[in-house]
C-alpha cells in the first residue's frame, strides 16, 4: 500500500534534522558569518526541550508495548457498559489504565469497531486516551510544575471535549464510519478453514500421532515463553520510542526556531490577539505532530508570549488531531465521518479553552 507523500519522505526528513542538530549544537562556526547569539539560544532551547521530554516519552513507550502485549480487545471490549452515559463515562477514564499514545490508539479502536464496539465510546476513546493518563499527567507537571492550574485544566478539558464529542456522535451518527468491511465475513472463512484442516487432521491416523508428538515435543520451560515475551517487549518499546522520537526530534527543532529566529514582538502581537493566539496554537500543535507525552514541554516555552487559554488549545487539540494522526484516521475512516470529526474537535476545543481561559486560568 502506498504511504501519503508526507509520510513517504519523512524517513528521510528525521535523519536530516538529526545531523542538523547535531552539527548546530557541536561544531564551531566561523566569527561574524552569522549572529552566533541566534545559534546559542537556539541550541539551548532545544537541547532543554528535547532533554525533559524524552524520559516521558520512553515511558510512554514502554506502557504503550505492555499494553500492546497483555491486553486483548476482547477485555477492553468486556469492560465497556451498555449504557450510552456509562459507556461514554468509562471510555473517558480508560486512559488512565491503558496509556496507548495516540499512534496507537487507532488501529486498536478499528479493531474494536470491528468486534462491535459502538463508535461513540470509540471515539471517546480516540480523544480522551492519549491525554488522560498518568504519564502525560507527570509529564505536564513537570512542564508547568510553576502553573499547576494547567495540568488540572488539560485534564478536565480533555475529558469535557471527549465527552462532549461523544455525545455529539452518539446522537448524529448511526452508520458503520470503517472504510474497511466488517470483519464477521473474514472471521467466518477463517474458522471454516480452520474447521477443514482440523477435520483433514482427524482422517489421517498418523498425521494425528505426529501432531500429538510435535505438541507434546513443544512445552518448553517457562523461562523461554518469559524470554520472549521480555524480547518482545524491548522490541516494541524501542519501534514505538524511535516512531514517535522522530517526531520530537522535528518538533524541538521547529519550536527551538521559532523561539530564537522569530522576533519576540512577532510572537507577543499574535498572542495577544483574542482568536490569533488560539488559531496559532492550535495550527502549531496539527504541524508539529508531538507526542501527547512531550508537547507540554514545547508549550512550557511560550508561557511569556501566549495566553493560558491558547497554550491550553495547544496541549488538547494537538493529541486529539494532529497531522500524523489526520494521515492514519484517513486510512482508517471514511472521509466524511474524519472532516465531520475534525470540525467538532476543532470547535468544542476552542469553545473549550476560551471558556476555561475566562472563568478558570486566569483568576
């Protein structure tokens, strides 16, 4: 399957701000060939960003492949209620058990679409799972440890946006929203090809005996079933932390460019607008793509130049639509039911933030 142009180029775009970083922040330049001032600050900044995000975003990783390993969507799916309130209740707080970055968040959700998941919890689960967790809560404390009122703020407009949206579907939306089709036709083959290999097994004396001796010769001990599932997970930790590293990577650079090229006055005259601000951030956070368990840290740095409320925009819009996840709901969804889904995530989060800028973070 071909991957969207962005996607296809970004393998070559991250090595590429690597090497541009590492040459920034370790080779000297010539005196007076440019304002070395720019470069300092510039390193500095990015450094700093880079540095305090990426203990938050390994442990992300290392949650998300223990979740990816150990829990089944048939549990996940067992522990949704059928009422539409509870559900939409529970879907908000499975975060909280299940801290899935939102990469990962939607594959998981189509396949538990496929098994019968209703699409309103779904998509709460799409929303509320890569914020309302424990680490991206450690992770904003640490970013706003002098503004605790932030990290409470992200929370709870997260969980009011998801919510919100979820009732929203659950009323206007009652068609299958996958591209793909439902998943009882394949699962039917599978079993009834299943059912004839097994029925061949039976006709066949000997092949009986030998599959029995094979099974019988396949109880290893445990310490190599422990071995491999400890394998696998450092494997999917180090896929999941390079996959979202390098978004990081391009986000710290772009934030450590804007902080130092862009003149401060430039920066205070957009974020002392009353809609430019929010329009900024929130068209920042789509751009840079970051990682829910790293973008409080890109935040933290335009404290002095941005309002709360749109630095608030900024650390709920960005994990909920972003332009990576855009790329994967895209594949996953129909067009139609992803614009109706982006202009509602669009509209309550900037409803949202205003409203918690006005009454909550600024008193």
């Amino acid at each position: 399957m071909n991957e969207p142009f962005p996607l296809r180029i970004l393998p070559i775009l991250a090595p590429a701000a690597f090497i541009l970083a590492c040459l920034t922040v370790l080779l000297p330049l010539p005196a007076g060939s440019i304002n070395l001032s720019y470069l300092y600050t510039f390193r500095t900044s990015f450094l700093g960003i880079l540095l305090e995000a990426l203990p938050f975003v390994l442990l992300g990783s290392l949650l998300s492949s223990l979740v990816h390993l150990y829990v089944s969507e048939q549990l996940l799916k067992k522990w949704i209620p059928k009422n539409p309130a509870a559900g939409i209740l529970t879907a908000c707080i499975l975060g909280l058990l299940f801290p899935v970055c939102e990469c990962g968040m939607i594959p998981l959700i189509r396949r538990l679409i496929q098994k019968g998941m209703p699409v309103y919890i779904a998509t709460v689960f799409i929303l509320s799972g890569p914020i309302i967790n424990p680490v991206v809560f450690g992770a904003t404390y640490m970013a706003f440890r002098m503004y605790p009122e932030m990290v409470y703020a992200r929370m709870g407009l997260a969980f009011f946006v998801a919510a919100s949206i979820g009732v929203m579907i659950y009323i206007t939306w009652k068609s299958d929203p996958l591209k793909t089709a439902p998943v009882s036709k394949a699962h039917s083959h599978s079993h009834h090809a299943y059912h004839e290999h097994d029925h061949h097994d039976h006709d066949d004396p000997h092949d009986h005996h030998h599959n029995h001796a094979c099974h019988h010769h396949d109880h290893h001990p445990h310490s190599n079933h422990h071995e491999k599932k400890w394998t696998s997970i450092f494997v999917h930790t180090a896929d999941e932390f390079f996959d979202m590293g390098k978004y990081l990577l391009l986000g710290c650079m772009l934030t450590a460019g804007i902080q130092s090229f862009v003149a401060k006055e430039s920066l205070e005259s957009i974020g002392s607008g009353p809609v430019s601000a929010y329009v900024f951030m929130m068209g920042f956070a789509f751009l840079l793509s970051l990682c829910s368990t790293s973008d409080a840290f890109v935040a933290q740095t335009f404290l002095h130049s941005f309002s709360s409320g749109s630095l608030l925009a900024f650390l709920v819009f960005g994990p909920m639509l972003d332009f990576k996840n855009t790329l994967m709901l895209l594949s996953v969804f129909k067009t139609k039911f992803v614009i109706y889904l982006a202009f509602l995530i669009c509209t309550v989060v900037f409803t949202g933030a205003v409203a918690a800028d006005a009454f909550f973070l600024s008193q």
